[in-house]
C-alpha cells in the first residue's frame, strides 16, 4: 500500500467508518427521493426547490440539486449531501445517519464498515491498488506482446480502434496458466490479494493457483469513480478449449458487485449529465462502439439484468434512459422484465428494438450513426407503450374479451407498482399516474373512473403518512458547532476556491504554488486538505469525490456553496489558469506585506549584514513595482 493510499484509509478508520460504505450508500440513494421523503418538492428548472424544514419559509428556499447529488437553503446557510441532510434534519451524528440511510437503501453495514479494513495488509486500497496493477498488465500484454496477435485481430475485425483500446483499457491475457504469477517474484500475500480480488483461482486440490481469465480479450470495469474494480472476459474462437463459456465476470468481492456496476460508467456520466439521458445497452463491445459513433451517454449491464441498484445510480444523472435491446425474442423478454422496476421508481423509460435481429455494435457499423439518431427520435417508445404493444399482441381487443380483461388487468398492475399517491406527492408524479390511466383507457376503449377503481383495489394496503415525526426536533450538539470566524473564508480565499472546484482537473497543476496557510485554519482550509488528500492518491478533487471524503456538514456545506456560486458565475465555463496565477500573485503580495513589519523592524535594528540588507531592499523595490500590477480586491 503506498503513503497515499495508506494515509487515506487511515483518515476513514479514525472516523469511525469505511470510504466503501459512505460510497455504497451514496450511490444507492438518490438525493430527491430522499428529501422528498420529508419535504414536499416540486421540479423548477435543473433544480427541485420545497419549503425548508428549519426556518418558518414561506417561499420554497429549500434547493436540491439531484446532478450534483446535493442541497442547499441559502437562507439558513445550510446544505451538503444526503448525509448532511439526516444528520440535520433527525438530529443524530454521522455513524447513525449511515446506519439509517444503509437500512434504507437495504445495504447490510458489516463490523468492517464501521472500523476500517484492517485484515492483515488486504484492505480495500491495497485491492484497489493489487486490481490497477493487474489490469496495466493485461493493457500492456495486448498493446505489444506476441501472444495477443488473435485478441488484436479480433478488435480489427470488431471495428474498434486504437483509441477506444486505450481510452476504456482492454487487455489480454495469454494461455499459460500463471500468466499473472510470473509477473512478480514468488510471494505468497501477493498471489493471495490476487486470488482476493477473483484474478486467480485456485485449483480443486487447493495447492496451486491459476489464472481466471488465461486465453480471453479482456474488459477493464471500473466503478464511477473511475477506479478498476472487476473484469470481463470474454473467449477467443482462436484460442478456446473445448466449449467454455463466452463471457467469464470477475466473481463478487470487496471491489465487484455486477448488480451495482454500469460498464462505463466513469466514461459516460459527464455526457449523461449534459444530455441528460443514458443508452443502456447489453455488451461491453456495443458500449464501445457507440461511443466511437459519438453515443457517449451509453453504458451496458454486467451479464445480469438491469436491476434496482442500476436505477438509483442512473437516476443521479439522468432524468430518461433509453434501453437499446438486440432485435431478437430475448430483447423482447427483457424489456418486459424491467419495465415494473422502472415504473416503481419514477424513471422516464424509453425502449428501442434494432431491426433485423442486429446488436448495437453491428448495426452502426452497418448504418451509421444518423441512422440510429433517427431510430431513437422516431421509434424509440415509451415503456407504457412497449407493454401494451407486448401484452396484447395478436388480441382483438373488441372481441376477445378475456384476454384483452387479461392484459389490461396486467398492466394496471404495472401502474399499481409506482409508490402511492399522497398528499405531498409532486405534481408531476400525479399527472404521470393520470396520463397512463387516461392511455390505458383510451388504448383498451374503457371507462377511466373503471380502470382507477381497479387500481385501487390493487393498492389495498393502507396508505402510509409521510415521514414526518421528527421533522421539528431540534439538530442536537451531535454536529459540530462551529464559530462565526470558521464559518466563511474571506474573498480572496472564497475567489480561489470557488476556481479550483470549477476546474479540479487544474488542481494537481497549482497545488505546489499555493500555499495551505493561505486558507486559514477554518472550513476553507478543511476543503482544500480534502482536495490534497484525493491528489496525493492520483484522484482529480471533483466535486462528487469531495462530498465522499468529507464528513463535516458544515465544510460540505461550504462546498456545495462554492460550486453553486461558481455556477452562478460561469466560472466552470472560463480558462481558469490565467485567473489562478493572479490569485497566487495576491496571496503571495499578501504574505509579503505581512513579513514587511519585521523585516522593516530587523533592518532598523542592523540585524541584518549587508548581504541580507541590500536582499532585502531590492527584494522590497522588486515587490512595490509588482503591486502596480496587483488589483485590489475588497476584504469583505
């Protein structure tokens, strides 16, 4: 484990809790739902905006920003992520708010949770670090050795390129055996992290260890934060023995778990977010391609269905998803599988079937990126639409009486999945249930009032109030109280700040420039510690990977603060290093100004010789006929 890394799952132990369980849980909850669980919120713009529950607010100042998974009263002065939410709004400290959003999300916190791995030298980011080690093995084995000669004339013949080889790392992984064991000298603790994270297996006997994926082309899968956790795959014809299976997936470990891994993912999220819309696809070679044709919004499932953990996670960044099914029967079934999940949890879905029994990769490569973009604009349908098309297929729906009662009874069924009305539900969520009830009126020539009495006799459990019983408990001592002096940091530090989170890929560039005393001691300097944190383990400080390594609701308070403010600027759209520098420039002009007293006192004093003397007065005539060049920029 090298110092970063080590330092960091440090930090995490002495706080009392795992960086992999805050991550699981953020990523099983979406944001909106749960404010909305205790806040009635309506949609304004790219935001959801409701009345704050700590202030007697009249007019909605309750902001909630489901893109950067955060919120924000600005008359209160509080926000932060959905931990600082619970913290806040149930009063209690951090372990109980994980412990409560866990319970929640239905995610099982184990001892190690709560204390940090610490299983002799294997915790999560030695496997972090045992899996990139691996994965640049298998990259560097297909760009240049002799043995991956077949796996290259595979992507040839695929169509994909240099580039996409590189940009989503693929690999390859010859047939010997012990491949991977021949990499590092003979080491018991290293073979067994490996065998740890499902690169070896060991044989029937237990005496020896092999390579998982020995003769297969191989697909690097990362988690949203872009950190290799798993791998796929898949059979060479060349290369394959016997008839082994087509696809092999690392098996669930610490790093892997399919049911909650979009492949990717880390590549996709910034155009999700911009188009707001995720293409989900079904093979890593069709994620590839359409992002070659310019689809790179799209993503693919990990040999498994499409299941809930997917949906929360596509939620944080997309208000549509478009499923992209293969034109054949079993596209077919599956859409049908997913659409009761997609239902249940309010996600505008679209369904697409490619003619002629074509995959994505295949049909691009045959047509052409404008003939999908047409597809998707003319024939891309919606899920409603897609099961009555499914359930009624060849029912005369005038004359077959029972079956067309039988499909119209299934899919008020489906309708019956979506949580229940209330009477705090958005009114957008209300006028979606109502536009499927009059569609399935219309689409089956019934009497609406008919189909709603129907879905309620579905919904025969009592309704459930809102959670509401601990709404005006006051935050108790458990969060941090902080002083009037930590609360802000002052313009000049505010100004840098508000920069560096709009461009954190700037971050590492100016970091050895800036000087940590610059930002005090207060919550600017706290964000700007984090930032150090994440850049000495080779992670650009984004805003997302912030909120993560942060606990305090007050600095995620101030985070969330700075991105908006610099939103509101347009910061995030200007080339941020000419700016950068003139802040360095002030902040070192400043330093110097606050030296100048004792050095003026030292050369009263002839404390200094006269080397030091004329350093010092030239260094003072240099530092004057800079400040000509230095605004001014007000304190306050």
């Amino acid at each position: 484990m090298d110092v970063a890394a080590s330092a960091l799952e440090e930090f995490a132990v002495s706080h009392g809790f795992s960086l992999a369980a805050k991550e699981s849980v953020r990523q099983a909850i979406d944001i909106v739902d749960l404010v909305s669980s205790y806040v009635q919120l309506r949609r304004q713009g790219r935001l959801y905006v409701g009345l704050c529950p700590w202030h007697d607010d009249t007019r909605p100042s309750l902001q909630v920003n489901p893109q950067r998974q955060s919120f924000k009263c600005w008359v209160c002065d509080i926000g932060g992520d959905i931990f600082s939410f619970v913290m806040k709004i149930e009063g209690v400290g951090f372990p109980e708010a994980l412990a409560m959003l866990a319970e929640r999300a239905g995610i099982a916190l184990k001892p190690a949770d709560a204390i940090g791995w610490s299983d002799a030298g294997q915790g999560k980011p030695t496997l972090y670090k045992a899996m990139a080690w691996a994965c640049r093995q298998y990259h560097q084995c297909l760009l240049n050795s002799p043995d991956a000669e077949p796996a290259r004339r595979y992507l040839q013949q695929r169509g994909i390129t240099s580039e996409s080889i590189v940009k989503f790392q693929l690999g390859f992984c010859p047939p010997q055996r012990d491949w991977i064991l021949r990499k590092f000298p003979a080491d018991e603790a290293r073979a067994a992290i490996l065998e740890k994270i499902g690169i070896l297996v060991k044989t029937d006997d237990r005496r020896d260890r092999y390579d998982r994926f020995r003769g297969r082309l191989l697909f690097t899968i990362r988690d949203v934060e872009g950190r290799p956790v798993g791998i796929g795959g898949r059979v060479l014809p060349e290369l394959s023995a016997g008839s082994p299976a087509k696809y092999v997936n690392s098996p669930e470990t610490q790093l892997f778990s399919k049911s909650s891994l979009l492949y990717g993912l880390d590549l996709a999220k910034d155009s999700i977010r911009r188009a707001r819309r995720a293409i989900v696809v079904e093979g890593y070679t069709d994620v590839i391609v359409a992002h070659q044709y310019g689809f790179t919004e799209t993503v693919a499932v990990l040999g498994t269905a499409l299941g809930e953990n997917h949906i929360r996670l596509l939620k944080r960044f997309a208000d549509q998803v478009v499923l992209l099914l293969d034109g054949d029967e079993a596209g077919q079934r599956r859409a049908n599988e997913v659409l009761e999940l997609f239902v249940a949890h309010q996600v505008d879905l679209k369904i697409l079937t490619l003619p002629a029994g074509l995959d994505p990769c295949d049909f691009l490569q045959q047509h052409g990126a404008p003939a999908l973009h047409k597809l998707l604009e003319a024939q891309a349908i919606d899920a409603l639409e897609h099961a009555f098309r499914a359930k009624t297929r060849g029912v005369d729906l005038d004359r077959d009486v029972h079956r067309a009662s039988q499909a119209l009874e299934e899919l008020i069924g489906i309708v019956a999945k979506a949580p229940r009305l209330r009477e705090d539900t958005a009114s957008a969520f209300r006028l979606r249930e109502q536009k499927a009830l009059q569609r399935l009126a219309m689409m089956f020539r019934v009497d609406e009032a008919d189909i709603r009495q129907r879905l309620i006799a579905l919904r025969r459990k009592p309704l459930q109030p809102p959670v509401r019983g601990r709404l005006a408990r006051q935050t108790t001592a458990t969060t941090r109280d902080v002083t009037p002096e930590q609360a802000k940091p002052d313009a000049w530090q505010r100004e840098l700040l508000e920069l560096l989170v709009a461009h954190p890929q700037q971050f590492t560039r100016f970091a050895a420039q800036i000087s940590a005393a610059w930002l005090g001691s207060g919550l600017g300097r706290a964000v700007y510690d984090a930032a150090c944190r994440l850049a000495a383990e080779g992670l650009t400080p984004d805003f997302d990977r912030l909120m993560l390594h942060l606990d305090d609701p007050a600095v995620k308070n101030l985070l969330v603060e700075l991105d908006e403010r610099a939103a509101a600027k347009g910061l995030h759209a200007v080339e941020p290093a000419a700016l950068i520098e003139a802040l360095i420039q002030r902040f070192r002009h400043k330093e110097t100004q606050q030296r100048r007293p004792a050095e003026l006192v030292a050369l009263r004093n002839k404390q200094l010789d006269e080397d030091q003397t004329l350093a010092l007065l030239e260094r003072i005539r240099q530092q004057e006929q800079d400040r000509q060049g230095i605004s001014e920029l007000s304190e306050e």
